[in-house]
C-alpha cells in the first residue's frame, strides 16, 4: 500500500506476511516489515472478513430477488400486464437517481468491465460508511430493473470493506492483499464455489512472477469462511445462479463446445459495441438535461426494451435464462431477437449509469445463442452447445483467464472437462488475434 501507517508495535520478521508490490526496490522490504501486521492477526482478520462478506452476499442476494419480484411482479404484474414495464421503469429510473443523487453520488460514472479492475489501485482511507453507500446504490439499481447482475455491487463493497480493514488494522504493504482477500471471499460466495481460489494466485503471478505461499493464507481463508458461512446458513452451497447445462456429455459436445466458444465470442463483442455505442449519448444526456428528465429519458428507453424483447431478458438474465430453456416455443427468429434486445438492454443499462456486473446477462447471451443454434440446426443438442456458447460470452466481456475461472466455478464438476473445451474455443480468436496483430515493445527507459 503506497499510504504510510502508524503500526502499533513490530513483531517478528518469520511473523510478517508479503505485500504484492512487483517493483520494490532494495529499501523497500524493510519498511514493508515495518508496516505489516503479525501474521495471527492476518489469518483472524482474515477468517472474520470472509464470513461478513459472506452474510453481505446473502442479505443483498435476498433483497434484490424479493425485491425485484415484489415490485415488478406483485405489486405492478409486469408479468401479465406488459405495456406497465414502461412507466415503471420511468418512475424506478427517477428514484434511483434521486437515491443517487441524496447520496451525494454520480450516476454516469466511468464503465468498468471487469469486476477486478480496481485491484492494484492505490488503497484511500474511507468511512465505514462507504461499503454501505455502495450497496444501497447498488440495491437501488438493481430494483430500478437494470439489465445487469449484483456482483459489481457485492465486489465494490467488498472492495470497500477489505479497504477499511486494511486502514483499521494497519495492514501497511499488505493492505492491497488484504483487498484481494475481500474480493476472493466475495466471488467464492457468490458463485458458491471453491474454484475462485485460484484467482490470488493467478493475479500475485501477473503482479510478481512469483506465487509467495504466505500471500495466499488470507484469502483462502476468507473464502473457507465465505462457503461456511453460506453453508450453515443455508444448509447447502449455492451461488446467485447456475448454468443450466445438463449433467453428462459425449465426444460430439467437446467439438460443439469448442466451435460454440468461438461463436460466444462474436456475441460477447457485440455486447462491447452495445455499450460504446450507447456511452456517448447517455453521457450527452446526462450532462445537458435536468437529472429527473435524463433519468426518466434513461428509464423510457429501457422499458420499451424490455417491452420489446419480453419478460427473458429483463434484469440480470439469472432467471431469463431458465425462462429460456423452460419454454420450447420459441422460434429462430424469435431467439434472434432476444439475443440482440439482451445486448441493447444490458448496453444502455450500463452506459446510463445503472450499476451491475455482466457475468448473468454474459450466460444469458449464451443460453439465447445455444438455442439459435440449436433452433437453426435441429439434429444439434446438448451441454456442449450451451457450456461452449457461455464461455465465448464470458471470457469476450471479463478476460481470458477469468472468464475461465468464472466458467469453471458455475458448472458442475463432472463437465469441468467440457468447460474447458469451451474455454479452449473463446480463446482462439484471442490468440489468433495477437498472433496477427501483436502489441508493441514497451519503449526503453531512459
């Protein structure tokens, strides 16, 4: 952590647990010394962090699914009564903005892809208080109808908290793996899986070029105490949502898996373009109109959307996708169109300042894609199609080696192998594409 802290009293060096900075220079260690925390210290915060991270992931998880089915189902009967989606976005839209606004906060505000964006920023001392600002912004959004999923929120605020600790317990160079902690804690929660614990590894080695095995007590720790605590909660591990992918495949998947990854691709790109093409205008919009007609402008568009493409592609896509799967009815056309008003949706909702995450409107895309295909070639079925179609999404809108990691923590352990299929196929066109057009040389120092 590059912000100097007053630590309470020096413990031993055998004590001390590693920071993540990749340049230190030789002076540099000894003060790292200094202003890290004794390891028990570490492994209690640690333990404790992950467990609130987890009750916070089951109290927002709650909230938003009863709350969005309350008011948007049982009090507007959006369900039945489609043309009310309009004004109800308008109304939801305006008031989310006022929250916003009370809360002395921005709604457009810079689009962040990749819920690990922030990791590796200098760490700023902040009030408790801003973890819940964060949610509360969060929640706001999400009930207002966003296109969008909870993680962004949930990751923010873990974030946020995993912040404060670092400041609280004068966590010093290990601030920022304290940090990393919090974040782990919160993707184990939320996709009610083991595997997010590779992802420390995985981010130390790109900071480093070395994995330091006391740099990865903490956050596995936090995330033992993210899984038992929605364990004993909940009685069994499950994350926000599921693919629903089957539980068995053949050869024949792992070519469809591998092609459909390729093909996911291309869906997550026009993902991408929804949400440059829509930022210039929202932006435009936001600064040159009151915000109460910027934000019934912004709730307009996003109703009629969802009048047009039906209940499937309404919120973060969790749902619409079982929706998708459940109904039979659907044409080639018709899925066509839904994979093309899920990309409009989730775009203007991101770019209009509607704050949420792309992991479930990314396996929505899939699911709609899988069904295209399989719609269009008849004799074409199996896990195969969707697992490949999902992970082309997903690693197109995170990153190669995330989306992966997030693909492999939603699908059930005896397709993990077919999920890397997938996985093989949405990073081709990737490799293929620096193969062609690598990067050039950073330019040499002075």
């Amino acid at each position: 952590m590059r912000h100097p802290v007053r630590m309470r009293a020096p413990a031993a060096e055998s004590d001390r647990l590693p920071g993540m900075t990749a340049d230190a220079s030789p002076a540099e260690p000894a003060a790292a010394a200094e202003t890290t925390p004794p390891l028990p210290v570490v492994i209690g915060v640690s333990i404790v962090l992950g467990a609130v991270i987890g009750l916070m992931f089951l109290g927002f998880e709650w909230l938003v699914n009863h709350g969005d089915t309350w008011i948007w189902d049982d009090v507007f009967n959006t369900g039945e009564e489609r043309w009310v989606v309009v004004p109800l976005a308008i109304g939801l839209s305006i008031i989310y903005s006022f929250i916003v606004h009370l809360l002395g906060q921005r709604r457009i505000i810079p689009i962040q892809l990749s819920i690990v964006e922030d990791l590796g920023k200098p760490l700023e001392r902040a009030p408790l208080s801003g973890v819940a600002v964060i949610l509360v912004v969060g929640a706001a959004s999400l009930l207002a109808g966003a296109s969008l999923g909870p993680e962004a929120a949930l990751a923010a605020g873990s974030i946020a908290l995993g912040t404060w600790c670092a400041f609280r317990f004068n966590f010093g160079s290990a601030g920022e793996l304290l940090v990393l902690t919090a974040l782990t804690a919160l993707l184990v929660a939320f996709f009610g899986s083991l595997v997010p614990l590779l992802i420390p590894p995985l981010i130390l080695f790109q900071r480093t070029r070395k994995i330091p095995i006391p740099a990865l007590v903490p956050p596995t720790l936090a995330g033992l105490a993210a899984y038992g605590t929605v364990y004993l909660i909940r009685g069994a591990v499950s994350g926000y949502g599921s693919i629903p992918s089957g539980t068995s495949a053949n050869a024949e998947d792992y070519l469809i898996a591998l092609a459909l990854g390729v093909c996911g691709v291309g869906v997550g790109y026009g993902m991408r373009t929804a949400i440059k093409l829509f930022t210039g205008p929202a932006k435009q919009i936001g600064e040159r109109v009151h915000w109460a007609w910027a934000a019934a402008i912004f709730g307009l568009v996003l109703g009629i959307l969802y009048l047009i493409g039906g209940p499937t592609i309404e919120f973060s896509g969790s749902e619409g996708s079982k929706m998708l799967v459940s109904d039979t009815a659907y044409g080639t056309a018709a899925l066509a169109g839904i994979v093309v008003m899920k990309l409009l949706a989730t775009g203007w909702s991101l770019s209009t300042g509607y704050r949420g995450g792309l992991v479930f409107p990314s396996v929505f895309a899939g699911v709609a894609l899988s069904m295209f295909v399989a719609s269009l070639f008849g004799d074409t079925a199996g896990p195969g199609l969707m697992i490949g179609s999902i992970a082309g999404v997903l690693v197109e809108m995170t990153s190669p080696a995330l989306g992966v990691i997030m693909l492999l923590s939603l699908v059930p352990s005896e397709l993990l192998p077919l999920a890397l299929a997938g996985a093989a196929g949405a990073i081709l066109p990737h490799a293929i594409k620096s193969r062609l057009h690598p990067k050039p040389p950073a330019p040499a120092s002075a």
